[in-house]
C-alpha cells in the first residue's frame, strides 16, 4: 500500500498559541514552512500547505482544515508558533 501525497495538519488542543502539527508524525509545523499554495484553484486544492520538517518525515501537509478552527480568523498565519 503506498502513502499518500499529502497530509492534513492537525491543531494542537489546548495550546495557549495556536500551534499546527503534520499528519503524519504529529511534529510541530513551523510558521516559516507554512504557505499559501500558489497553484490552487477556488474550491479545489489545498490553499494553505505546510511542509514537516522532521528528519524523517518531510510530508506535505494540507493546512485549511486547522486552520479554520483557529477562533480568530485575522490570526490564523500570523499568530501560530513557530
């Protein structure tokens, strides 16, 4: 069976920072591998890609889902620890 493409981030529970994690392994994405996808298309694809960098991982990571549980929208990329 092989693995997938890609992967969606997970938001850490009950962290004071919003804080996104791969997948995959469940590392802690950093803001600065974080980005907007710049091929998607509206309503398909992934806007929002975050890459683990994790020695052993490297997944991509599909970030919307997460992100749109953060409470305050205007926070979303801006505020996520590193």
């Amino acid at each position: 069976m092989s693995e997938p493409n890609h992967y969606h981030a997970l938001l850490a529970e009950g962290s004071a920072v919003p804080t996104l994690l791969c997948g995959r392994c469940h590392s802690i994405l950093s803001r600065s591998r974080i980005s907007r996808n710049r091929n998607a298309q509206p309503g398909g694809q992934c806007q929002t890609i975050g890459l683990c960098s994790a020695d052993d991982c490297g997944a991509v990571n599909c970030c919307d889902d997460a992100l749109a549980r953060i409470d305050n929208p205007e926070r979303r990329l801006f505020d996520l620890a590193c």
